[in-house]
C-alpha cells in the first residue's frame, strides 16, 4: 500500500507540473513610475515590465492598455502601446504636480487577461509646461489607421485561443493515461500466481 501511495503520488505531481504552466498567469515586476513612488522628471517612456513575454497576437497590441490618469480625471497618455517580450510601453506628457494613477492591462503568456491599477506622485520641476490631457482614453492613429483590419485579427485571436485550449486538453488526457498506467502496473505486481497441486497428493 505503501509502494502504490508513493507512485500514485509521483503520478499526481507530474500531471500538476505539466499544468501549472498553462494557468501562471504573468505578475508586475517593474514599472516607471515605481509603484507608490515620486517622479521628478518626465521619462521618455512608461513602461510595464512582468514576469514573462506578453502574448501580442498578430503583431497587434489588442487586449493591452496603458493609461495615465491625472488628479483631473483627465487622461495623459498618447494612446499608443507597444509590447517587447515581457514589456509593455507608452508615452504621456503630464499635466499640473499631484497624484496620479496608472490603470493598465495586459494578456499573459498563458492567454488570460491581467489588469491592474497603482498611483504615484508627479512633482513637476521648475519651469515644466503642464499637458491639458483629454477628457476620454485617446486612441493611437495607427489603430485608427488599422481599423479596417480588425476582422483579421479577430480570426487570429480566436485561433490562439482555441490552440491554448487545446494544449489545454492534452495534458489532462496525458495526466490521466500516466495515472492509468501506474494503476495497472501496480494491480500487476499485486497479483499472486494461485498454488499449484501437489502431484504426491493424488497418489496418496
């Protein structure tokens, strides 16, 4: 009993460790701003860094979003993103000091949606000229431009996601055929070769 508890339990570890992959999702762990920080100088860029590549399908930033929100309500980002491995990008010009909010959302490796939100402080140097910002999130020229392409896009969207599910149902089908296995072959050992007669016996 105790021989098929260890290999029933190496059994179930490996089917978990052939799924933990595929349900990680990707996490922050860095940004400009800091989380929480103070900024004292506009940075050529914002960015949003994880723990592993993001998933841009296409080539296109569907699904990703980076905004900048001001102690206005008023939004201060350009509206563009661009996604590099793990990284997500933008720029925004800021408007008067105070606290701002970063609102950002991302797809993981694994195809799953992240959004999160974190402030930071912007106290801006003598002589900056603030930003007016916009009332609604702006929308980049190039998705503006690109628009026409959506349905494309969509079907390839649609074709990642399916392929995720798929990769999905592999590896329970090969979690419970590796549990299966190990069953029979334990049943096996376990099996005694019934007694043969004593031919001695017959001619008593």
């Amino acid at each position: 009993m105790a021989a098929s508890a260890t290999a029933l339990a190496i059994a179930g570890g490996a089917v978990l460790g052939l799924a933990a992959p595929a349900s990680a999702h990707n996490y922050l762990v860095s940004s400009t701003p800091q989380v929480g920080g103070t900024l004292t100088a506009l940075p050529d860029r914002f960015d949003i860094t994880t723990n592993d590549r993001l998933l841009e399908i296409g080539g296109s930033d569907s699904g990703f979003a980076f905004r900048v929100l001001g102690p206005d309500g008023r939004y201060y980002e350009d509206g563009c993103v661009t996604v590099d491995g793990p990284s997500m990008t933008t720029k925004a010009s800021l408007g008067k000091s105070g606290k701002y909010a970063v609102e950002w959302q991302i797809v993981s490796a694994d195809g799953h949606t992240v959004s999160d939100r974190y402030d930071f402080t912007w106290d801006a140097p003598a002589g900056f000229s603030p930003a007016a910002g916009t009332t609604d999130p702006p929308v980049c020229a190039t998705d503006r431009a690109s628009a026409g392409s959506g349905a494309d896009e969509s079907g390839t969207a649609t074709s990642a996601g399916d392929s995720t599910a798929t990769d999905a149902l592999w590896i329970g089908a090969g979690g419970v055929v590796l549990v299966g296995l190990v069953v029979a072959v334990l049943l096996l050992l376990r099996r005694r070769p019934a007694p043969t007669a004593d031919p001695h016996d017959d001619e008593d």
